[in-house]
C-alpha cells in the first residue's frame, strides 16, 4: 500500500525534448519566442550555462527527480536561448536571439530618425543588413551548411536591396507633386519599412536556399529522423520570412506617424531635439 502511495505521490516527468509552451496555439508560440528571445539570458555565465545542461542531463538521465519544475524549466529557457539546436555549441553572443531586441532597439531608431541625409540612410540599411545576415547565417539550420561565396551573395543583395529601395525612395516621395503633403509625408516616415521588409525577405531567402533546394531533415514524435523535405524546408523558409515582415511591421510604421504627429505640437516645434528621445522611447514600447 505504501509503494503505491509513494508512486502517486513522484510528480508526472516533464519532458524536456519539447517547449514548455502548447506550439499549437497562438499564446503557446509567443510565450515560447518571448523566452528564447529574453535578453536576461545574454547574462548567464559560462559556469551558469554549465550547471543547467547538468540539472537537465540529470533529470533526463532519472538521476534526480524531485526537481521545482519551475528551475528546470529556467534551466531548458538557458539552453534553448543560448546553444544552437544543431550543432550543440553556443551561438556567439551578440548573434543570439535574445541579442535582437537589445541590437535592433539601437538600429531602428537610428533607421526612424527624421530627415535623415543620404549617409545616414546608407549607414543604418547597412547595420541593420549586416546585424541581420549574421543572426541569420548564426541561427540556421546547421544540418545543411552554407558556404562563403552564397553567405558573400545573400549579404550584398541584402544590402543592395535595402540601400537601393531607402535611398530611391527617399528620393522619390518628395517628387510625387500629386500627391497632398501630408500623404506624401506619411509615405515618406514608411520607406524604412518598405526597404527593410524586402531586403529581409530577400536575405531570408538567399541565407536559406539551400534548405528550400536540398529539404530540411523531419523528425517523429520520437526525434529520429525520417529524411530531408524540400516542402518541410520551403514552408519553413516561407514561414521566416513571413514573420519578418510582421514584427517588422509595428515597429517601422507605428512609430514613426505617432511621432509625425507629435512633431506638430508645441513642445516638440520648441525643442526638435526632444524628437531623438520620443523616438527611442517609442521603440522600447513597441519591443
């Protein structure tokens, strides 16, 4: 009667090959993004990664049981934030996903800043590329590798793409003389999207051809591999750059009309300055 009391009484083991959120829903896969993406994770030490791969390898292992799922869970959340699913080493740090908020905080608003010269233009479409190729080439799947020339192609045609759109349509806009001033100052404020969103797709795409030519491996239920898909790898691929677009989306465009129309009030005509840290403020917001 006791051993079964005592079986009752062992917690269900969590399993640890899957996200602590349901994928299937909506909620599940934001709480999941939120997690790998936390940037408190950027600050756990070598000794610290160390110690949670021990707690899950030992739980996993059935050497301990009688863990608070709440750290085990910490545990996997420094894991999965930190070490490349792949290759099982660690992604260098300012590449990380839990990088991209920090990182592009900066980028973005540099990228929004009002009545920007040609330079600036150019500068910040070539940071943000260069930012975005890395984390790209840094977080793909390593079970088909890319080699130098193709990583050389999708960077430069990257680049190109967000330079070219920025700097031609920031030029263009002021020359649709048909068009009210306001609307052409509306489309004027959505040129950083505009580039950035193709360019992103465009890079997406060339980063990752190979999975979309050659498949992407797909597992069972039970982790074992059953082949490379080339539809598996286009949706995936399909599916990323979707994605871009749409978290892309709030931050380039909100902001920059919310402060189009602060720019007509008082205390932003007697103090333009004060546009730089309304900018930034907005962009933390919207992260």
């Amino acid at each position: 009667m006791s051993n079964v009391t005592e079986k009752k009484s062992l917690p269900s083991k969590i399993d640890l090959s899957k996200p602590r959120y349901d994928q299937s829903t909506y909620w599940g896969r934001v709480k999941h993004f939120i997690d790998i993406t936390d940037p408190r994770t950027l600050f756990v030490s070598r000794k610290g990664l160390e110690e949670a791969k021990k707690l899950t390898n030992d739980y996993n292992s059935d050497k301990i049981r009688d863990v608070d799922p709440e750290k085990l869970w910490h545990a996997k959340k420094i894991i999965d934030s930190t070490i490349h699913p792949d290759t099982g080493e660690p992604v260098f740090l300012p590449f990380r996903m839990s990088s991209f908020v920090p990182t592009n905080l900066v980028v973005v608003a540099g990228m929004l800043m009002p009545n920007p010269s040609i330079g600036s233009i150019i500068f910040w479409q070539w940071t943000n590329q260069s930012i975005n190729v890395a984390i790209n080439y840094s977080n793909a799947n390593k079970t088909i590798e890319m080699s130098l020339k193709e990583t050389a192609i999708a960077y430069v045609s990257a680049v190109t793409t967000s330079c070219g759109l920025a700097v031609g349509l920031t030029q263009a806009v002021p020359r649709l003389k048909f068009l009210k001033p306001s609307i052409r100052g509306v489309l004027a404020r959505l040129v950083p999207f505009v580039a950035v969103a193709s360019a992103g797709t465009v890079n997406v795409y060339l980063m990752r051809m190979k999975e979309i030519r050659d498949g992407i491996d797909v597992y069972n239920d039970e982790g074992i591999s059953l082949g490379k898909s080339k539809k598996a790898g286009a949706s995936a691929v399909g599916q990323v750059a979707i994605s871009r677009i749409l978290t892309l989306a709030p931050v380039l465009t909100i902001p920059p009309l919310v402060l189009s129309q602060l720019e007509k009030t008082k205390l932003l005509k007697r103090n333009p300055r004060l546009s730089i840290p309304f900018n930034f403020g907005k962009k933390l917001l919207f992260y």
